[in-house]
C-alpha cells in the first residue's frame, strides 16, 4: 500500500476522497441527470418515477460501493 501511495505522489495522481457522499448529493447528481434526460426528451411524465428511481439507484451504488 505504502508503495502505491508513493506511486501516486512520483506522478501527481490524487488519492481518492475518503469522506462519504451525502444522500443530498447523491439527489443532486440524480436531479441534474435526470434534467438531462428531460432536455434531450428521454424521459417523460409517464416513465419518470421508475427512471428517477433507476438513477438514484444507480448513483448510490455507484459512489457508496
């Protein structure tokens, strides 16, 4: 380990942030995704709760893994 953080340091290479994500910026990341999807039109009224909740799932797995 030791030996991978001197790695990091010789090519500048940050370590990861350590501290948890909040639940409010898992929801933010998911609010401004799921604007994207609204913009390009591939979301609508009648699939937004199933897709809301597949990206909120997805982000929260993704940063709390």
């Amino acid at each position: 380990m030791a030996a991978a953080k001197q790695k990091n340091k010789e090519e500048n290479i940050p370590e990861p942030a350590s501290r948890p994500v909040s639940d409010e910026a898992i929801l933010k990341v998911t609010k401004e995704v799921v604007v994207k999807f609204i913009e390009v039109g591939r979301l609508t009224p009648a699939n937004f709760d199933e897709t809301f909740q597949n990206i909120y799932k997805t982000v929260h797995n993704a940063v709390r893994s």
